[in-house]
C-alpha cells in the first residue's frame, strides 16, 4: 500500500511532512527525532522540529509508526509496527538492532499474571555490546 492510502485508511490527512516522515521512516533503522528532522528537511523545504514531533506522535497513534524508548536514551521511531518484534542495544554506543520473536506466535505475550488486563504487546529489551563496541573494548 502506498504511502498517500495508508495514511487516509488510518484517517490521517496526507501532508508533504507526513509523508516525508513515511519515507524516512521505510528506509529502516530507529531513529531519534533531530536525525528523522535532518533528513525531512533534505526532502522539503523546511520543517519545524515540533512539526516533525506532531507527525510522529500522529503517525504512532495511527499505527504507522512504533516508538520506542531504551532506558536512559532519547526516544526512536521505526516504521516496524504489528509485529511483537523486540530490540537489542547497546550499552556504549546506542545503537539498536531488530529481534524477532522465534518461538511461537507471541510467547511474550503470555505471563504468569494478567492483573485482568488484555494483554496486546510486550516491549522486550536485550541489553549488550554491539561488534563494533565488542571489537574495540580492551577487556
């Protein structure tokens, strides 16, 4: 589906930033606000950093886009959505890598106590050092 038909079957209006974000986001990668900023700027003429937040925030509760926020770092938005998948990052650098889940249909989904919520997703965090930081530490 095509960028424009997304965004008007989730009943958002179709915006150059909106869509310039879309882009950003489909080339992959989890991203912090000012570099989704930096590149939307490449792709129109000019663009407010709250313009590119509201967009974001739009484009999250639409389902469009995930945020996620490793603890202690800046939030990171991806164009990944719907599927349970879950993230490593690294402890020195930052960087954020794709985990899938492997076994089963969702086993994260599936505690030992609901509380009586209706349990949807399970945000799943792997903690570590990435190969570059691993090749370079000294210990």
């Amino acid at each position: 589906m095509r960028a424009e038909e997304e965004l008007r079957s989730r009943g958002l209006r179709v915006t150059r930033p909106r869509l310039a974000v879309l882009e950003v986001l489909a080339r992959g990668g989890h991203l912090g606000v000012d570099d989704i900023a930096r590149q939307v700027r490449d792709r129109i003429d000019s663009v407010s950093t709250q313009a590119v937040y509201d967009v974001l925030n739009a484009l999250t509760r639409a389902g469009l886009a995930r945020r996620i926020e490793p603890a202690g770092g800046a939030a990171r938005y991806e164009r990944r959505t719907g599927d349970n998948h879950h993230h490593v990052v690294c402890r020195r650098c930052g960087v954020v890598g794709d985990i899938d889940c492997t076994v089963g249909a969702a086993p994260c989904l599936e505690p030992d106590a609901d509380h009586g919520f209706a349990i949807d997703e399970a945000e799943v965090t792997f903690w570590g050092l990435c190969p570059d930081c691993r090749q370079s530490d000294p210990g």
